[in-house]
C-alpha cells in the first residue's frame, strides 16, 4: 500500500508518525500525532481509517471491538 500512496499527489503521507488520538468536532475530526523528535501535530480530516491492523489504535480509539478471527 505505501508505493501506491506516495504516489498518489492527492495525498499527503507521514511515515513514521505515531497516532496520539482523535476528538470528533461537529464538522471534522481531528488527530493527534508524534512525530520521531516527539513533537506534536494535529490533522484535522473530514474521514479517518484505521488500517494499522489488528492491534488498530484508532479502532480502539473509537471503541470499536475487533470481530472475526484468524483465517
């Protein structure tokens, strides 16, 4: 997946980030980050999605239970 997004112009990638958390606003939603210094970066994005697998941060961020099992 990371080739196809870094070459795709529409969207801006961030290796190497660390999810904090998200907050839910009324018209986006906003989330926290970590960069490899440490510093602190908030996206503010209209849709997230969580495809950091099954120990997903922002799955459990948002409460959401992991279903299924191994295939």
């Amino acid at each position: 997946l990371k080739p196809h997004i870094q070459k795709e112009p529409l969207i801006s990638s961030k290796f190497g980030w660390k999810f904090v958390g998200l907050t839910e606003r009324e018209h986006n939603v906003e989330c926290k980050f970590v960069d490899q210094d440490g510093d602190e970066h908030v996206v503010a994005t209209q849709y997230v999605i969580g495809g950091d697998g099954a120990g997903s941060r922002v799955r459990k961020n948002i409460d959401i239970d992991l279903t299924g099992g191994p295939v």
